[in-house]
C-alpha cells in the first residue's frame, strides 16, 4: 500500500501527519485553524488521498509556524508514500472554476521543487486566518514534497473562494498524478530512469 506517515515535533508545533495515495478522499484533520482544515479537507476529498493530520501548534502567536509545519510534513510523507514512483503518471492538471474564480494548477512530482504563485488574495484575511499563509503552505508542500508547482489565478475577486479553488485545483491535479498508470507497469516515468 502506498502510505505514510510522518511526526514532526519542534519547539514551536507538534505534527502528525498519516496519508494513504490509494484512498477515497476520507479525512480527519484537526489542526485548531478552522479554515485551514477546511482546506486541508479539500485538499484530501479531490486529491481522493486519505489524509488524518493533527497539529498542536503556537497559535497564541500566530497560524504561521502550524500551517508552514504541516505543510513541511505533508509534503515528507507524500515523497515517502511516493517512493521510487515506479508506475506513476507523474503530471498532473486542472482548471478549476468556483463561482467568479478560476484557477489553474500544473504539477510534476519531480523531486525538482519549484513554486510559482500567481495568485492575488484580495483581503488580508479571511475569517481569522491570514491569506499570505496559503502560499506559504503550497511553498512547503512543493519544497518537501518534491513538487514542481504552477497555481495560476485566472479570475476571482472573493479570498475564500480563491484559496478554497487553488486548493481544489491542486488536489485534482495530485490525484492525476499520483495515480498508477496501468500502461507504464512498474517503470520510473522518466527517461533518466530516476526521479
Ligand atoms: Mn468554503
């Protein structure tokens, strides 16, 4: 089974983090930032990879450290559930529209992790949570996770809906990715014979 579990524990957050890559998209994440697990739920229910993640983290100072944290470990566990990627499709895509907004992701689960964001929140918050904190997630995710990352904000003009598209947008375009293509057998999507 393709799964993996990762703990973290600094002086500043206490993480686990448990996903299976050939899952439904069944979720149980508590990480004490509301918004942020109805992201992390979403990023579970379209990806179709199970996630169960808790987070104790210094929220008296701010969401920062817990949602750059569990982002650093899902991103370990998505490369340790990934292994040597025989069989993968590797790529991965989606156009995502959620009311006024539209937003694009392009992935490559390329261990060459690169972020470009191009994605405008308008409002500085939403509910409590602190916008700039959903590039800072994506930036962990790409960076542990080995992922070249593309999320392109076409159009929108409402922050949740924004952050809840790219999200979504990202979580289709995994779940292509991660998938076994039944053409390539067990061998490594890349002609270098690595990834
Ligand atoms: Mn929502």
């Amino acid at each position: 089974m393709r799964s993996a579990t990762i703990t973290r524990k600094t002086a500043e957050t206490e993480i686990s983090v448990t996903i299976n890559l050939d899952g439904t998209g069944t979720y149980d994440n508590q990480t004490g930032i509301g918004f942020f697990d109805h992201m992390l739920d979403q990023l579970s229910r379209h990806s179709l990879i199970d996630f169960s993640i808790r987070a104790k983290g210094d929220l008296h100072i701010d969401d920062h450290h817990t949602v750059e944290d569990t982002g650093i470990a899902l991103g370990q566990a998505l490369t340790q559930a990934l292994g040597d990627k025989r069989g993968i499709r590797r790529y991965g895509s989606c156009l995502l529209p959620m009311d006024d907004t539209l937003v694009r992701c392009a992935l490559d689960l390329s261990a060459r992790p690169f972020l470009i964001w191009n994605v405008d929140l308008p409002t500085p918050k939403i509910g409590t949570f602190d916008t700039e904190l959903v590039r800072e997630f994506f930036q962990a995710l790409s960076t542990h996770g080995g992922i070249t990352l593309h999320v392109d904000q076409l159009h929108g003009f409402n922050s949740h809906h924004i952050a809840e598209a790219a999200f979504k947008s990202v979580a289709r375009a995994l779940r292509e990715a991660v998938e076994t293509d039944p053409r390539k057998g067990d061998a490594v999507p890349s002609t270098k014979g690595a990834l």
